[in-house]
C-alpha cells in the first residue's frame, strides 16, 4: 500500500529533480570540503580560532548560483570584509594616537616586572592582553566613535539598497572585530581581520572550483532552463482552460481549489518571468557555448512578457464565472442604444435600487431567454477547442525547441542536426495550425457564440434591457485567447527566426560590464534579504513617488531662491529624513551596538567579554533589528527556534562523530558529511520566508561543530570547551542579542502593519496610473504615423505597450510580496488590539484581481480597431471623461485614507456603477453631432455591431473597466472598515428615499 507523507511540493520536486540533486551535490561537497580542511594540524594552525568561517560561509552562500552571479554575490561578501577593515585599521590608527602615554608605560612597566624570571614571558603578555590589562579610555572612545560611525553607514547601506545586504552584514562582521578586539592591544594590530579573511578566502577558491568544474552551469544554460520551465508553465495555463470550462460556476467560487490552483500558476508564472528578467543584466559577461548568445536571449524578452501579461489577463475568466458580480451592466456601458446585462442574483453591498431591480430583471430574462452563463460554457467550449489545443501545441513546441537548444550545445553530427530541424519543423506545424485556427474563428467559429442570443438582439431592437452578460462574458474569454494567440505567435516567429539563423554552437565571449550600477540600485528581493528575513519598500512604490514627485508642491513654502534659503531647506530636508524607518533603524543599530560593545573596553567585565564570545551577541543584536517591528518578531521567532534546533543538530552531529572525546578526524569528518545533505538541501530549496530559520540552524551547526574541534585541537586564549559547553553559550548570547534589539525596537517602534498599511496605500496609487495610462490609450484620437499605418490599424503603438507589460510584471510581483509582508506583521501581536488581518489580506486579493482585469484591459486595447475605437468613443459609458474623474477621485482618496489613517466621509460613498449609469444618460446617441460639430459613423443596429469581430475586443475591455470599478466599490468599503467613516446625519435615510423616488 502507497503512502502518503504530504511532503511539501519544495521537498517532492527536488527529491525527483535529477538537475536538483546535481545542485545539491555541487554545494554539499563546497560545504563538506570546507570543513575538511580545519582536520588536519598544520592547516587549522594557519586559519587560526576562525577557521570555521569557511564552513559558515558555504552554508550562507553556497555555489548554486551561475558563475558570474556567485561572483558578484561573493564579491559584495568579500568587498564588505574588506570595507570594514580599511575602517578598523583607521579606527586602530586614530586610537593609537590618542593613547596616553603615561598610562601605557605603567602598564608595560606592570607587566614587565610580573613576567621578570618566568620562562615563557610572551605568553603572560598574551594574557595580559586578553585580559584587558591595557586598556585605554581615549582609545577606547575613538574605536567606539569608528564603530558607531561605520554601522550607521552600514545599516543605510542594509535599507536603501537590499542587493548589498550581504556587503553590509560582513562589513558590519569586521568592524565589530576590530573594535571589540583592537582596544585590548597596545599595539598596531592591522592584521586581525586575516583570521576572517584566511577562512573566506579558502571557501572562495573552494567554491569557484567547484562551480567550474563540478556540473558546470552558465547563466545562458541557466536562463534557458527557466525559459523552458515558463513555456512548460504556460502551457499548463493554457490546457487548464478546458477544466475550467467543464467546471460548474460553484466550483470557481472564490477559495474553491480549482480557482487556488487557476491562481497559482498565474503567480507562478509571474514570478518565474520576474526571475528570468531580474538575471539577464550578467548574462553578457560570461564565456558560453552554445546556439544562442546573451542578445539572442534579451531579444526574446518583450514578446515572452507579452505572452505573459496576455495569458495571466485570460484566465480572467475563471474568477468572472465564480465571482460575476463586478461586471454589471456590461453591455449597457458600451453604447447607449445597446442592450444591458447583469450578471447574477448576488447583491453586492451598497447596491442602489436601481441596480438592484436591474440584476433581478436580467436574472429572470436570462432563464427566460435559455441564454445563462451554465447554457452558453458548452457552446464557449466547443468554439474555442482548436484555438485552445493549437495554442498549447505552440507552446509545448516553443519549450521542445528552447529544452533542445539548451541541452545539445555539444551535440555534433547529422543526428543533433536532424533532431532540430525536426523539432523546428513541428514548431512551423503548430504555428501554422494557429493561425489556421485564428482565422478560422475570426471568420466562421466565433458567430456560433452569437447564435444562442439572436432572439435576443431581435428583441433590443424594441426593447433596451436584454440580457447579455453570457455573450459579453463569452467575449472575454475568446477574445483572451485571440489576444494570447498573437502574442504567442509573435513569440513563435521570434524563436523561430533564431533557431533558422543559429544552427551551429560556437564560443561566445563577454561584452562588457554595464549596468552594475543600475542593479545595485534595484530593490528587487535577493539572496541577502531572504537570509535576514528583511522587508524593503517595493519598486512599484518608488514608481508611484516618481509619478507624484513631477507635480507635488510645499504649501508651506515656495522653492528657495538665495543660499541662505537652500540651506535651511537642506536641513528640512535631513530633519524630515532622520524621521524616516530607514534612519531610524540606522540610529537604532548604533545604539544597540555601542550598548553590547561597552563591556569589551571596560576592565572590569573586558576579559569576560572576550573569554564567552560576546562579539556573538552584538553581532545577533544587529542582525536581528530590522527597519519594522513585525520583520524583528518574525525574525526573534525564527533566529530563536533555528539557534536552538541548529544547537541541537549539532551536538548529535558532534557527539555521533567523536563520542566523549575531542573528535577523531575520520568519525567527524563521516558525521558531517551525513548531517549536511538536509541541511544543504533546505538551505537551497525552501522557501524564501523560512531562509532566516534556515540559516540561524546552519549558522549554529556549523559553531557548534566548528568550535568544538578548534577548541580540542588549537591552543587558544579562553578554550570555552566543546560540544554542549559551546551549544548552551551560543543559545545564551543569541538570547541576549535578541534582548537587546528588542528594546530598541520599542523606542519608538517602527510598526510593520502601519508599512503594510502605507504600502497598500502606494501600490493602490500605482494602480490609479496604470488605469489613467491605459485610459489615454483609449480615448487617444490622434492619427498613427505612416510607419505604423503599413503594419496595423490598431492602437498597439510602442509609446504605451511597453511601459504596461513592464508595470504590470512589477505590479504582479508587488502583490505577492505584500501578502507575505501581511502574513509577517501578523507577529506584532495584538497588545492595543486585534490587527484586522483578514481586510488586509481581503485588500491585497482584491488589488491583485484589479492588476488581472487591467491586464485585460490592455490586451484589448492592444487589438481594438482604431476605427471602431474611435467611432464608439461618443458613445461609450467607460470613457465618459466625468466618469474617468470619478474612479482617479476614487482611487485617490482610497490611497490619501489609507496614507494617512483618515476617516472616509459617508458622502463619497458613491457606486461607481451607479455613477456610470448616471452619466450614461448624458451619452450622446448614435448619429447625433457632438459639440465639436464631427459626424461620428456607428453602426445601425445593435445586431451589427455585436456580432463584428472587432466588438470581442470592445466588450472585452468594457468588460474589464467594469470588473475594475466593482474591485474598486470594494476597496473603498475595505478602506471605510479599517480607517472609519464620518457620519452625515440622516444622509443614508434620504439617499434611500431619494433613490426610491426616482427610480422607474
């Protein structure tokens, strides 16, 4: 009988993954070779007490990364070591100047008549050092003034830009050194970092030769395979349309499994999209051998994120037929003269009457008519079958093409000849049965989805209110899949062009190294910031602070015109920034730093301080601080429970290998080797939000295990022991680092849930852009140049497509970072209250779907014909420029609510349905002359215009303006539930009286 564990899909598929296991290899021997190499006598006299570090090292950045990129992450390490040691040696320089004199020579004097007749002098000397016999206060104060001064700088460093977050930990590391151990020595002692840098190092040369020559992988390889695993994801995307479509509405409710899992291959894709793009700035600066070089693989990157973008905004789909509340009216909003729709019998709250008796008409004329959305899916599935299945096949064909590309760089002969030409010929196949496919249901397919309606489009011609909402939602859906089919063929044409034009591997050599400055600068998440556990500001939030900073004032003053006025200015500028998180968490690491540095220069607690190891603790007090307090619980959770398993692991690893003794060489060096295949395997394959954990469990094995064998075989000052004696000291100063930081947090706290709030706030904003963005697409009425008139009449101009896949990848990806950082400021607890999580959760979600229905949007606007987008304009309700003020208004006071923890007013609860439905009444009618005096053409009768092929796109984007103001009536509730509502005494009353009265 099979069992079931249910292992963790990140467990499953590695354990299955033969390129998973190749990995894991690699970095277990990097890990397992760095310890090794303390065994012998002679080697750990040369690495010295540190020798360990090697071990720590591989454990924090194993070389599973491609060759350039490890080095890049590995250099930030080493930079960082290397910064804080010019520092120290400045710092130990000053310090040496400032000594007194006097008090230096009575105590060598002391010193020297202690040791007068002994036979090892210098080893008294030694101690005396350790022992703090030497201390200074001048000196003292001059490394405490070093030491707080390079954290600061640090700690910004750590904030403002994450991608150095590994630079700032090491550098923070060797300062720490120097100034906790320099004040001892009476003496220049520029050398201490080398018991760091002697053991880095070692792990450096380890890791670059094991990453050359042990399943090599270049990053061209290495993006290749993400691209394959993407076209493979897609077409998952794309084969699951058909279960959708079999599925009952019930079963794409919102939470149902089908609907998770229709979600979470759009999240996936998403972010293996973002992981493609975020690693192509390095792939130029490698030698690679292959088909395909660098620019070969950039050039494929804007029709894959069109790809992308078209297919995430298809399976909008899914989420309508479950959730169709937020498409009211779909039909009425595209012409004045048209017929309406509605979708369901579900009210949503704040519903007027009117909308009301408008969805229970439609309801009962749809049973009526036979024409609800369960009667019309049989019919959807049957004309979109060869459209569906032609555009998988392309994608299946597209990975084929890439995974033979990718794996047959070496291949020679006829046969690897053959086998290409093969699979690009299926590929010209597939593609060819695509556009047949296209054709055919731009032609004939698609007026099968009209049948079922012609009753109906007989009858608004008499009457006005038909219902629609199946034909429109239909639209959706096909004009989804046409849209994802042009895109999908473009990409087709691409890779295929490639593959004619690149038929034989050669060497490609690097081009350069640009754009290290930009990728610095980027704030995206990486390996640094998923090690401790750190929350940066999103880069769509930056946007969003861009797009305001162009046209936001002082109204407390105008811009300064005199020197005088510049300077006081620049220091309202620093005061209002020493207010920031980001300041405030540097000011906070100085101070936990100088509080668990004083007993290091203190005589009387100095030589306590260096015999228990109590640089651990400072250095767990800064590790732990994060810029908000939720990120520090999570991280006191995670660093706490990690010390104490790592400690655990450990001593078992420890005490198998070397029993009660000081370790045998062999039975240690067995020991390690088993212990860290799991631990190698969970540092390289968990998830990113369990990396903190992970890490603080490696970091303690590897002290553990580490210090133990140092201490049995190293003569050293203040031998702490071995095995349980290191493991209880570990967990005690970590305990006290954590201690520490604690109470800075509180003073002030920097609250994580008001950044969650905040965050909500700009990404809301950055929503509000991107909808005016695709709005002036719309309502653009200016002529195409000659140019772009020979390859289309559609609007899909370069001046606005790219920016909006670009925005919509970031936004996408925003979305999931802000629901962990949601999850992890639940860890603040609930001292002045309950935190509504479930509304922000609820936030998140509903922002997520309005980023699917803008998505959808632009997919539309991409293929709408300008002539009809143009001749529809009058008559459209969605672009009605009162309306289009109303939902910015909207969106705007979302965001200033959610800013500034304002109340809502009760009078601004408007539904924009409602609104929409208002001025709609204003829209002129087809024929009539706007004020402007043009004639506007529009088509004779509702059936003429609903059954053209350029009206699926139309609908479609009326469609998704739709879904997007019912996403934004429910934000505006959300927001009125967390931040309040000011009360209009009688105003609900007379609303519903008013609305009774004037409603036919």
């Amino acid at each position: 009988m099979k069992r079931n564990y249910n292992l963790p899909p990140w467990i499953t598929t590695n354990l299955r993954s033969r390129k998973s296991w190749k990995l894991l290899l690699r970095c277990w021997l990097a890990s397992w070779i760095s310890f090794i190499i303390i065994l012998p006598q002679k080697s750990l006299a040369t690495l010295g007490q540190a020798a360990f570090f090697a071990l720590l090292a591989s454990t924090m950045m194993p070389p599973n990364l491609p060759f350039q990129i490890f080095t890049f992450m590995l250099s930030t390490m080493i930079v960082g070591i290397l910064i804080g040691w010019a520092f120290g040696c400045a710092a130990m320089r000053a310090a040496l100047a400032s000594r007194s004199q006097v008090l230096l020579r009575a105590s060598l004097q002391k010193e020297a008549t202690s040791a007068a007749g002994l036979s090892n002098p210098d080893a008294l000397f030694e101690a005396s050092i350790f022992a703090a016999e030497f201390l200074d206060p001048r000196s003292s104060a001059v490394f405490g003034c070093f030491l707080g001064f390079v954290v600061f700088l640090f700690a910004l460093l750590r904030a403002y830009i994450p991608r150095l977050t590994l630079m700032s930990i090491f550098g923070t590391i060797a300062i720490d050194v120097f100034c906790c151990y320099g004040p001892l020595f009476p003496f220049a002692q520029y050398t201490l970092m080398y018991q760091l840098l002697i053991p880095t190092s070692c792990y450096v040369a380890i890791g670059f030769i094991l990453i050359t020559f042990v399943f090599p992988e270049t990053l061209n390889h290495a993006e290749l395979s993400h691209l394959t695993t993407l076209l493979t994801k897609m077409k998952d995307m794309m084969d699951l349309q058909q279960v959708v479509l079999n599925a009952a509405p019930e079963d794409l409710a919102p939470g149902t499994p089908l609907l998770v899992k229709v979600i979470g291959l759009k999240e996936g894709v998403i972010g293996l999209m973002q992981m493609l793009t975020g690693q192509l700035q390095f792939i130029n600066l490698e030698f690679t051998w292959g088909k395909w070089n660098g620019d070969d693989i950039k050039a494929l990157c804007k029709p894959l994120q069109a790809v992308v973008s078209k297919i995430a905004g298809a399976h909008v789909f899914a989420g309508m037929v479950g959730k169709p509340t937020f498409s009211e009216f779909s039909a009425a909003a595209s012409r004045t003269n048209l017929p309406s729709s509605d979708p369901s019998l579900e009210s949503v709250p704040g519903d007027s009457h009117l909308i009301q008796q408008l969805r229970e008409h439609f309801v009962t004329a749809e049973a009526a008519h036979g024409v609800r959305m369960a009667d019309i899916l049989p019919v959807l599935r049957d004309v979109t079958a060869e459209l569906r299945a032609a555009s998988s096949l392309v994608l299946g064909a597209l990975a084929a093409v890439v995974e033979d590309v990718n794996t047959h760089r070496y291949a020679r002969g006829a046969g690897a000849s053959a086998e290409s030409e093969r699979l690009v010929g299926e590929l010209d196949a597939s593609t060819e049965r695509l556009r047949r496919a296209m054709d055919d249901f731009k032609m004939t397919q698609r007026l099968a989805l009209i049948v079922p309606f012609e009753r109906v489009l007989e009858e608004a011609k008499n009457t006005p209110n038909v219902p629609l909402r199946a034909l429109y939602h239909s639209y959706v859906f096909a004009g989804g899949l046409m849209v994802a089919g042009e895109s999908i063929l473009r990409l087709a044409e691409a890779i295929g062009k490639l593959a004619q034009k690149r038929k034989r591997s050669r060497l490609w050599a690097p081009k350069g190294l640009r754009m290290f400055g930009k990728l610095l600068a980027s704030r995206h998440q990486s390996e640094g910031e998923q090690l401790t556990g750190e929350s940066t500001p999103p880069e769509e939030q930056r946007q969003s602070e861009r797009e305001e900073r162009k046209y936001k004032l002082d109204p407390d003053s105008k811009p300064p015109t005199n020197p005088a006025q510049r300077f006081m200015n620049l220091l309202h500028a620093a005061y209002k920034w020493c207010k920031t998180p980001e300041a405030m968490f540097g000011f906070k690491n100085v101070i936990v730093t100088i509080a668990l540095w004083l007993p290091a220069v203190i005589s009387h607690s100095g030589k306590f301080y260096y015999a228990q190891k109590g640089m651990w603790a400072l250095i767990m007090a800064q590790t732990t601080l994060n810029v908000y307090a939720s990120d520090q619980i999570y991280n006191y959770v995670m660093r706490v429970f990690g010390t104490f398993v790592g400690g655990v692991y450990g001593l078992l690893c420890w005490y198998i290998g070397s029993a009660n003794g000081n370790g045998n060489a062999y039975g240690v060096a067995a020991s390690v080797a088993v212990f860290l295949v799991p631990l190698i395997f969970c540092r390289l394959y968990a998830p990113p939000q369990s990396m903190p954990f992970i890490f603080l469990v490696g970091a303690t094995y590897t002290l553990v295990v580490g210090y133990s064998w140092i201490d049995g075989h190293l003569p050293i000052f203040s031998n702490v022991g071995i095995g349980w004696s290191i493991a209880w000291r570990r967990f005690t100063l970590v305990i006290i680092g954590c201690v520490a930081s604690f109470v800075l947090m509180m003073f002030p706290p920097s609250s994580g849930r008001k950044a969650v709030r905040v965050r909500n706030a700009s990404t809301i904003a950055s929503l509000s852009f991107l909808y005016a963005h695709l709005m002036a697409a719309w309502i653009n009425e200016t002529e195409p140049a000659a140019a772009d008139k020979d390859k289309s009449d559609l609007i899909s101009s370069a001046e606005w497509l790219p920016e909006f896949r670009e925005r919509f990848i970031g936004l996408s990806t925003q979305m999931s970072m802000l629901r962990t950082q949601t999850n992890i400021a639940k860890w603040e607890g609930n001292v002045r209250g309950a935190w509504p999580y479930e509304e922000y959760m609820q936030l998140v979600t509903v922002q997520s779907n309005m980023v699917t229905s803008l998505a959808m949007l632009g997919g539309s606007l991409e293929q709408l014909d300008r002539g009809m987008r143009i001749a529809f304009l009058q008559h459209t309700k969605v672009v009605n420029p009162n309306f289009i003020s109303e939902v910015m208004s909207m969106f705007l006071l979302i965001s200033q609510s959610l800013r500034t923890g304002e109340p809502l007013h009760q009078a601004q609860s408007q539904n924009l349905l409602d609104r929409l439905h208002y001025h709609g009444q204003a829209a002129n009618l087809p024929g009539k002359t706007p004020v402007d005096g043009t004639s506007v053409p529009a088509p004779t009768s509702p059936l003429q215009s609903v059954t053209s092929y350029e009206y699926m796109f139309y609908a479609s984007g009326v469609v998704a303006v739709f879904q997007l103001i019912g996403y934004l009536n429910e934000l505006r509730r959300i927001t009125a539930r967390l931040c309040g509502e000011v009360k209009l005494e009688g105003f609900e009353q007379w609303k519903e009286k008013y609305e009774l009265a004037h409603t036919a």
